[in-house]
C-alpha cells in the first residue's frame, strides 16, 4: 500500500501525478514529511481496526491443493469444487489461525479448526491461449482452455 502511494502510478503525494519528474523532483517530500505522513496512515488503520472496520482474525487454508488467505466475509476463486450453489463446505485443512495477534501454526494443521464456506457460483476463468512455435521449421500449434472456477464466500473461522 505505501509503495503505491509514493510510485509514479499515483504521482507523488496523490496530487501532482501529471507533472514532469523535474517537477516532481522540486515537489518531493522531505524525510521528516515523509515520516509524519506515515504515521498518520498508521494512526488512521489502527482507527479503523479499533472501530471494527477490519476483521483481525484470518487462516492459511488448503482448497484443492492450493493454499488461500481467509477472513470472514473474503470471496475466493478456487478450483472447482463438488457441490451445488447455495450448499455449505467446511475445510479442515487449516495450516496457521491468528486472532487478535494469537497465532496458532499447525503441525501439519491446527487441531479442531475448521473454514465454513458457501458455494456462490461455478463458473468458467478467461480464455488461456497456449501457443507454440519452433522458428524457420514451420512448426507451430495453438490450444487453449478455460478453467473451471467455484466462487466461494468464507462464513467463518472456528479455531
């Protein structure tokens, strides 16, 4: 987040992003602006997590051999998964839990933690195009596939 906020993506300081780097170079920030402007991000995610903006508890969890950072409410693209929309799943392949800063590292998984989720949608992922081709042999082939996707929403996190 902060690496954006100082890149040329967003200009510096948010406000001058279509001026020339001379320009930008007379506008940069000095160090001790540059502190206190961090520090009042931080002032303000702290503000947000104390009104409970953020949910602090989340899980490294196993779906179909891959591994996804969940929080409460979190959608998720997975592999496709057996069952049908609006059906529940619960995941007991939880590797790590943190709640409140209380981290829990399984060995290989946390005992009695368990994921419930709901099945949103199946759907299809965007069209991949595979294209091979050896030069001046005249050799080339062209594929291509769509991966079958389950969209996801986590209910929540038992630990």
């Amino acid at each position: 987040m902060l690496k954006g906020l100082f890149s040329d993506d967003f200009g510096w300081r948010g406000a001058i992003g279509f001026l020339s780097w001379k320009e930008k170079w007379n506008h940069r920030m000095k160090s001790s602006e540059c502190l206190l402007y961090l520090e009042k991000i931080a002032i303000f995610a702290s503000d947000l997590c104390k009104n409970k903006f953020c949910d602090s508890m989340y899980a490294i969890v196993e779906i179909a051999g891959r591994q996804f950072k969940v929080e409460k409410g979190r959608k998720l693209y997975v592999y496709r998964l057996q069952g049908d929309e609006g059906s529940s799943l619960s995941f007991d392949k939880v590797l790590l839990t943190d709640n409140d800063g209380q981290v829990k590292i399984g060995t290989p998984v946390v005992e009695g933690a368990v994921v419930n989720a709901t099945i949103l949608k199946h759907l299809k992922d965007d069209k991949v195009i595979v294209f091979k081709k050896r030069r001046r042999k005249g050799y080339q082939v062209k594929n291509g596939h769509r991966q079958y996707l389950t969209q996801i929403q986590i209910d929540e996190i038992k630990a």
